[in-house]
C-alpha cells in the first residue's frame, strides 16, 4: 500500500529575538536557530501540484519568527512547545510537528544550547 504521508522542513531560519531568564537576556536581542519538522499527507498536493493542499513554508516561517519575536519567552522549552502547538492550531493540514531551537550563544565553547519536541495531532 502506497501512502502519501511525508516530511517538510524549514532548516536552520536564524533570527533574533528576546530570549532568556537572565537579566541580560531580557534587555537585548539575541540569535537563534530554528528548525521545524512538519509531517503531512502529500497526497492531495501531489496530485494536483497545487499549494492550497500543502503548507506554504516560506509564510510559515515569516509567521514564527513574529510568533517568537512577540512573545518574549524565556526558556526555550517552551518556545518548542508553544510553537508546535502555534502550528497545529493554525495548520489543520499538518498531523505532527516537530520543533527545535538552538541559542548559539548560550554556552561559551559550544555550538549553544538546544531544546526539541514533537507533537501530534
């Protein structure tokens, strides 16, 4: 049996924003690193070669950098899951989702600090 489930991804979107519980952390902006995961049925989409039966990325993208931004969290696990879940509820397309962030520069002598979660529908 042939299913159409598959995988987008958003690899590696850097930006910067106000993350951190240190005092330092909440008065300017820093780099981050997001990687996003999005598994869907590519079936419809394939078939008709039409954006309407997938998920537009680019403005995905655009639509969580300002989630983030806005958002001023503080710890990174909750980025992940309040993405994820920011996803699903505007995506009904999707079926899981997969979000990872990195701060570069959270840990001197290191590529950063990461946090990452999936969740599904």
């Amino acid at each position: 049996m042939v299913t159409g489930a598959g995988r987008l991804s958003i690899k590696d979107l850097q930006f910067d924003c106000i993350i951190g519980t240190l005092p330092f952390e909440r008065e300017a902006v820093q780099p981050v690193v997001l990687n996003v995961d999005l598994w869907l049925d590519f079936s419809a989409a394939s078939r008709n070669d039409d954006l309407a039966h997938s998920i537009d990325y680019a403005q995905l993208a655009e639509d969580l950098q300002d989630f983030i931004k806005n958002a001023q969290f503080q710890l990174v696990e909750t980025v992940v899951m309040e993405s994820a879940k920011f996803i699903l509820n505007h995506h009904p397309k999707v079926l899981a989702a997969q979000v990872a962030i990195r701060k570069p520069n959270a840990i001197p002598q290191s590529a950063g600090a990461e946090a990452c979660v999936k969740i599904a529908r």
